[in-house]
C-alpha cells in the first residue's frame, strides 16, 4: 500500500505521527534496531499497532506491567528477547505537607514541564490523591526531573518508588444509555454532563473539547462508536455503542462517563 493510500485511512492532522511510525518500523527492519517510543496516547498506540500489523518484528507495551493510559511500546527484530528496562520508565512519587497544601494535575504537570524543560511526551499518567502524587518518567530524565523542590508553594521531596507502590485511583466512570436527537457533539456533552446546550457550544468554541485527543471546535461535528471525548473541567465521554433509533426517533446510545470531581 502506498503512503498516498495508507494516508486516507486517517485523519489529516495524523500524518505526522504516521510518518514517524513508519520511520520506526524501517530503523527495525532495516537496521534490527530496538525502538522504545515516547509515552503514547491510546490513539497513538492503535495507529502503531495497525501499522505494525503482519510485519516481520515484534512489538511489547508497558501497559503488560502498568495500566495506564499513557504507555510506552517497544518495536524490534523478531529475535529481541524482552528486558522491561528498555522501556524507558521510572515511577516517581511526589511527597509534600499535604495538611498545609493541596497540589493538583495541573500544578504537577505545568512544574515538570516548566522546571525540567521537557515535552510533554517524556510524562506518562499523573496520579493525585490527596496526601501524595505519583507520576510516570522517561527513566533517562530522572535526575533532571529529582531537582525540582517546589511545585506551586509546596515544598517537595520526589523519589522513584517500585511499579508494585503504584496508586490504586477509584474508577468514578458510569455507565449510562442517553437519549440524543442526534450524533452530534454538542448535544452529547450537554446530555452527559446535563449542561445547557449553550455551555456546551461554548466550551466547543474556546478550544476545551477534544475528540480521540484532537481539538474539535464545530458543534456539530459528528461522533461515532469507541470515541473518546474530553470536556476540560467536566470529564470524559466514552461512545461504547451506538444502540439504534427509539420509536419516537431519538438516537439511543451506549455511553461511559468519567464526571470531574468539581468544588462548587
């Protein structure tokens, strides 16, 4: 299949990624190189593992030792033997005077990427609970990542800590079956989240929705099923299965919801 071909089976704004999936996929068959990637999104994992289908290599993912969203694969010749430590991955743990302060997602992510000077790429999942925070490393930006002292106000000690310590975070998804006029995004997020359709234009609008990890501002952008749609400050709507039409013509959909615990 020609890369002209191969590319219309993607959304345009992927094209970079594939080009660097296929750059990869070359160095190992061409080189028998070992390639460890950047953490990944789940899109960004399906895409490699689509490309690498029916390929002479092999291809491993951290997601074998550590559920996370974000995750490393590792793409080589048919005879590599697997070492975890290829992956590139450390745990650390983020301990701060959590009676005096409460550090959030943001704060963790912004000071890491701020401080040590990296991409973002080099940070796997953020875990916040509220007397400690754990996130995942590239292993080699370990030291860089071990000078940082303070995040927002809070004075803090970072350590790497084993695999075994990692965090169990509660699962607040739901399961629910929404009735929708329509697949339109607009009105699934206000149906989900029970926002007023104007809140959810608006939040389409200012750039706080992402589908599958891509910025969607037009409202009436059509989804479909295994989607993942990101509302900033709300949640995560995932489209589990589109069930059919009602007798009155509404669209009955199969939906899992991950609410944002909010302060109100």
């Amino acid at each position: 299949m020609s890369n002209g071909v191969l590319y219309q089976h993607f959304h345009a704004d992927e094209r970079y990624f594939i080009e660097r999936c296929l750059d990869w996929i070359e160095q190992v068959e061409n080189n028998f190189s070992v390639i460890t990637t950047y953490f990944l999104n789940p899109r960004e994992v399906q895409i490699l593992q689509s490309l690498v289908n029916k390929r002479e290599l092999q291809i491993f993912s951290s997601q074998d030792f550590a559920a996370t969203e974000l995750s490393k694969l590792i793409l080589a010749p048919t005879f590599y033997e697997l070492d975890e430590q290829d992956f590139d991955i450390s745990l650390l743990e983020i301990r701060y005077p959590a009676k005096f302060y409460h550090l959030t997602h943001s704060q963790v992510l912004g000071t890491f990427l701020g401080q040590a000077g990296v991409k973002r790429q080099e940070l796997g999942d953020i875990f916040v609970t509220d007397e400690k925070v754990q996130l995942f490393v590239s292993h080699h930006l370990l030291e860089t990542f071990q000078t940082i002292e303070k995040i927002a106000k809070a004075t803090v000690q970072i350590r790497e800590i084993d695999f075994s310590n990692l965090l169990e975070v509660d699962n607040t998804a739901t399961r629910e079956v929404v009735l929708l006029s329509s697949l339109r995004i607009d009105k699934i997020i206000s149906v989900c989240f029970n926002l007023s359709r104007n809140i959810a234009t608006d939040m389409l609008k200012f750039k706080k929705v992402k589908i599958n990890y891509f910025e969607v501002e037009k409202k009436d952008f059509s989804v479909n099923k295994d989607d993942l749609i990101s509302v900033r400050g709300f949640g995560r709507i995932k489209i589990l299965d589109i069930l059919g039409m009602t007798k009155k013509g509404k669209q009955r959909v199969e939906v899992e919801i991950i609410r944002n615990h909010r302060k109100m």
